[in-house]
C-alpha cells in the first residue's frame, strides 16, 4: 500500500452514501481521479456512472444489480460500478455505504491481465482487512446509510 490514507465522503444521499479513498500524500481522492481523468474521453459513460451514484444514493440503496463483484478477487466485497468496459473498483458494505477507488478500462477478460486495474484492485484487497478490522472492534460503525467512526488511518 502507498502510505497513510483517509475515507472521505463523495457523495451523501438518503438511501446510501459514497465515500473514497485519499491517500495522505495525494491531493486528489481516487475517485476524484478516475472521473477526472475520463471526463473527457468517455464523457457519456462517466455521466452514467455518475447517475448511478445518484440514483444508489438518493432512492434505491447500493442493490446487487449495480455492481459487478471481482469473482477472481479473494474479497467477495470488491466489485465495480462500469458501464461498458470502464470500471470504478469499490468496496462494498451492504446496500448502505460503498467506498470508491480508482478505475479504469477493462479491455482483457480479466482485470488481472492489465497491470493498472490489478495495482487499483490489490489496494482495496489491502485495505478492506484495515476496514474490516476497525468495524470488529467497534471503532468504525455502519449505520442505515452511512459509516462513521474513525476513517483515518495512518502508518
């Protein structure tokens, strides 16, 4: 993992709320900088992602249909918000609350196969046990739509 990181909030609606990862060194969130940097390129596609968000956040809460979850991750609870072959890795808690990473295009049958998204998708396979952990010992709580507790972690 790169260093210390922070889970921030990125999007809060009624139903769920979204949060990213930012790394202390960084100025930008990953999420931040996924949509950044296809805002241009794959303007429609990055639009709908975006409606997604809104739409898990605001009516419906984080159902099954929106993610496709990574079999080949040993975690069971990092998927992907995409729509064609672009993907924004997540992790995944419940229908309540996802935390986002970064993403990128899918162009091999497997993600593992392109050393960006397998970078991206082994980082949240390192972070979700530091989560996870912090969630068994009361430190971090995952309420009807959102996680509070302490989202700050540092080494």
């Amino acid at each position: 993992m790169k260093n210390s990181f922070i889970i921030e909030e990125f999007y809060k609606g009624e139903k769920s709320t979204f949060y990213t990862i930012r790394f202390c060194s960084e100025p930008k969130s990953e999420a931040d900088k996924f949509f950044q940097k296809f805002s241009s390129s794959e303007k429609d596609r990055i639009e709908n992602i975006e409606s997604k968000i809104e739409r898990m956040a605001n009516k419906s809460g984080c159902q099954d249909h929106y993610f496709k979850i990574e079999e080949s991750s040993i975690l069971n609870n990092i998927c992907s918000l995409w729509e064609g072959n672009l993907r924004l890795y997540c992790l995944r808690y419940g229908n309540v609350a996802v935390v986002l990473g970064d993403g990128g295009i899918k162009d091999k049958p497997t993600y593992q196969e392109i050393p960006e998204l397998n970078t991206i998708v082994n980082q949240l396979e390192e972070i979700f046990p530091l989560i996870d952990e912090r969630i068994k010992d009361g430190e971090i709580i995952i309420t009807d739509n959102e996680i509070i507790g302490d989202l700050i972690f540092k080494f």
